[in-house]
C-alpha cells in the first residue's frame, strides 16, 4: 500500500527588487553557469558550484538562459518590480535521471498551460545522493513570440483566490502520476498533512536569509520534532492494534455467551405429551432408537465443533507465523536500506569519475574486455537491484500485514487464547488415536525371527562396539 510521502514539501517563492534579488543571479545560480547582467552591469559565475545535473529552458521564445531573463529585468521597471518566481519541488532519490527529467517536462508543461509563461529549470544532486530537487525559475508575465505581455495577478493573489492551493493540487497531480508510472510506493498531497495524518506535528519553517547559528537552532528543533512524530506515530499505531483487539475479544464474548452447549444429555424417559402422539415419528420409535438417534447428534456436535476447532487453531497459528514472518522481512528491508545507503556514501574517486564519463567511448570501440570495470555503473546497477529486492520485501510485508489485521483471523486468534474449550476438543480427540506399538509391526517381528540356516549366516558376528 502507498504511503503518505511527508519529505514532498515544493516551495513557490518570488524574487523581488526591494528584496535585492535579481533575476540573472538566481538564473546562474541555479543552472550553475557564467551570465552578464545587463541591468546592473555585472558578471554573475556560479560555474564551479557542485550538485548540477541539468539545466532547460521551456517557453515560447528563441533566448538563451542569459537572453531571457536580462530581458525579463528589462521588461518590469520599478524598483520593487517582482521579476521571477520561483518552484522548488523535491524528487524522489530511487528514480532515473530519465525519470526525472519527464517529470520535470510535466511539471513545465502544466505551468506553460496554465500561465503561459517561460523559464528554466535546475535539476540539483546533493552530495549526500539523496535530497534530489529541481528549481523551475519561470517569469511574473506571460511570454508570447518572445514577447513579455501580461503579469500573472492570479499568482501575486494567490492565497485570496486560491491560486496556490490550485497548483499545489495539479503539482500533487503530476507527481502521483508519475510515481505510479515508474513504480514507487509514495504518494503526495497538495494540501497540508496535518488534513491526512492525525495528530500531525509541522516542521519549523527556516527563513532562506536566517542567519548559520539561527538556522542550526531550528535544524535542532525540527529534529526532535521528526522524533516526536516517529514517538506519536508509534503510540497511534499501538492504540489501534489494542483497539482491534478489544473488538476481536468482543466479538469472541459475545459469540461465547450465545453458544449451544456441546454435550445434550438425552432424555431418559419420553414426555407424555410424545407417547400420546400416535401419529409423531418420535412416538413411533423404540427407546434404544430414540437414544441413539439422540447419540448420533451428539457426535454430529462433536464433530462439528472439533472442526471448528481445527479451523480456529489454524488461523491463531497463520497470526503468530505471520507476526514473526513480518518481523524477519523488516530486519531484512532496515538491512537492505543500510546497504544501499553505505553504497551512496562511497564518493567515487578522480580516475572512476573520469573512466565512467569515457566509459560510453571506451564502450564504442569495443574495448570493454581490456578496459577497467566501471565502479561507479556498477554501484548503480547495485542499488538497483538492491532497490528492487526492498520493493520486493515491502509488498510481502504488506501482505503480511494484511493477513495480521483481517478481522476473521484476530477473531480466531484471541478465541483460541480465550476459550479453553477448543484446546480440549482437540487433546481429547488426539487421545482416542491409538498410539503405535512397535511390538505389533511385522517389520519389527521380521527383525526378531532366527537366520542360523541362511547360507550367509555368521554365528559369532562382531559387535560394532
């Protein structure tokens, strides 16, 4: 079952003069590139800065990044004129590059559709392999031919209009999509998380220019809130498995009180109202008759609820297999996720780095068989299968999980730890076998019978001791 992805958190921000922001040094920031800012005469170079994957530009327009956004500046002339906006959406670490990228060209696509506007979008590694993100800088107007035209006012009022929960929604939208279609196990929401989990603790927001020993007290505090979330997560889940016990239990009593006895005595003596009868079968019927037709049911009974039994028996039995089974598949996915993380922090060293970025050439001219093994593909391929077998362990923990929780097996699980009488129908059907005796095996006699007149017979065989 899909669960509740809380690390999906995109961010829509603006970039505004008043704020000394410009457009051009967000643009080469964020694709890690050298662009000349024409409005304030100046060379922005963020070509050294790590974690670029890829950059694109999307909109209607012939621009380059620096093109585009120097004309975006031109184009609003105030000094507190909002000149970009900007959304942050995290991916997710288990996707492709590919993957990625089609999600990224959904996510444009949609806010080309709905504001007609242009820009670029950053796809970020960080060092850690896992917080992948993309920044998509698109402008405050919409851009026809080229043409910078109207601001986009459903966006500046978005919170009045409800424009910003509207693109939360079709980003949640996209990103659900897309993880369906490459097989994850999340899925997102665009409202607030505190609307689908109960009891839900929000993170502190930290400010984008909060200060390196402000911004560590709130990394602090976040911290111990994610644990009281694991704390209140654990205490919920533990409140509504004595809950299903209590109602199993319930439902065990109740069915325990309505019960018919098992074991009718049978009568002695016919009522007279029977022997009056002439023309009642029962009348018609001897006593021995009567009485074992009245064994006969009894047995039935027996049999009957020996069965029952049996089948109460076997469904305690599927709970406790199926607990410790769930026990062993989640050590065996924590170990799998241990691994695949020790795999991620391995940093690849110049000359792996190096052979991988040549590895297609190498691969071209056919010189696999004597080249070096590429350590950084196959880590991939790794963490792939690695990935692959988690999934893998997830679905069986969920099947797991549902054989735990069906209410018919918790039924029979807390009736056969209640009701001692299921146990005694079963040790006493049990003792009526009869047990074997080895005196009576024709083997066993065989073994016992004299072979001094076999042709191969030795009198004074040894011993093997």
């Amino acid at each position: 079952m899909a669960a509740l992805a809380t690390w999906f958190t995109p961010v829509l921000s603006v970039l505004s003069r008043s704020d000394g922001k410009s457009a051009v040094a967000a643009a080469a920031y964020r694709a890690c590139t050298r662009l000349h800012d024409a409005l304030y005469k100046k060379v922005h170079d963020y070509t050294r800065k790590g974690g670029h994957v890829l950059s694109k530009i999307f909109g209607d327009h012939n621009f380059s990044i620096e093109e585009l956004w120097n004309a975006a500046e031109a184009a609003d002339t105030r000094k507190n004129s909002r000149t970009a906006r900007e959304l942050m959406v995290p991916l997710y670490f288990e996707w492709t590059d590919e993957q990625r990228v089609k999600y990224c060209d959904d996510l444009i696509a949609m806010l080309k559709k709905s504001y007609g506007v242009a820009g670029v979008y950053s796809i970020h590694k960080p060092h850690d392999g896992r917080n992948y993100h993309v920044h998509i800088l698109f402008t405050t107007r919409e851009v026809v031919a080229g043409e910078f035209l109207n601001k986009t006012r459903v966006l500046d009022e978005g919170k009045k209009n409800g424009e910003i929960s509207k693109l939360r929604e079709r980003v949640a939208e996209i990103t659900n999509t897309h993880s369906k279609l490459n097989g994850s196990d999340f899925y997102v929401t665009g409202g607030t998380f505190a609307e689908h989990i109960e009891n839900h603790i929000p993170t502190v927001n930290i400010p984008i220019n909060a200060s390196k020993e402000h911004r560590n007290d709130l990394e602090d505090d976040n911290e111990k809130i994610r644990k009281a979330r694991s704390q209140v997560s654990k205490m919920q889940e533990e409140y509504e498995t004595v809950q299903k016990a209590i109602a199993a239990l319930k439902e065990v009593k109740a069915e325990m009180d309505a019960a018919v006895l098992i074991d009718v005595p049978a009568p002695q003596e016919l009522p007279p109202h029977i022997v009056q009868t002439s023309k009642s079968r029962v009348s018609q019927e001897q006593p021995e008759d009567f009485d074992q037709r009245k064994k006969a049911e009894a047995a039935e009974r027996r049999l009957n609820f020996l069965n029952e039994a049996y089948r109460v028996r076997d469904g305690y039995n599927l709970v406790v297999k199926s607990r410790k089974d769930a026990e062993t598949t989640k050590k065996n996915m924590n170990a799998l996720k241990n691994e695949i993380e020790s795999i991620r922090a391995m940093e690849p060293t110049i000359f792996e780095s190096v052979y991988h970025k040549m590895h297609d050439l190498i691969s071209k001219f056919g010189l696999n068989s004597v080249a070096p093994i590429d350590t950084i593909a196959e880590r991939k391929n790794e963490i792939q299968r690695l990935s692959k077998s988690w999934h893998e362990k997830k679905k069986e923990l969920d099947r797991l999980a549902t054989l735990t929780n069906d209410k018919e097996n918790m039924k029979m699980f807390y009736a056969w730890q209640m009701d001692e009488r299921y146990k005694n129908a079963i040790v006493e059907s049990t003792a009526q076998i009869p047990k074997f005796n080895p005196g009576n095996n024709i083997v066993a006699n065989k073994q016992q019978l004299d072979y001094s007149d076999h042709p191969y017979y030795i009198a004074d065989e040894p011993k093997p001791y």
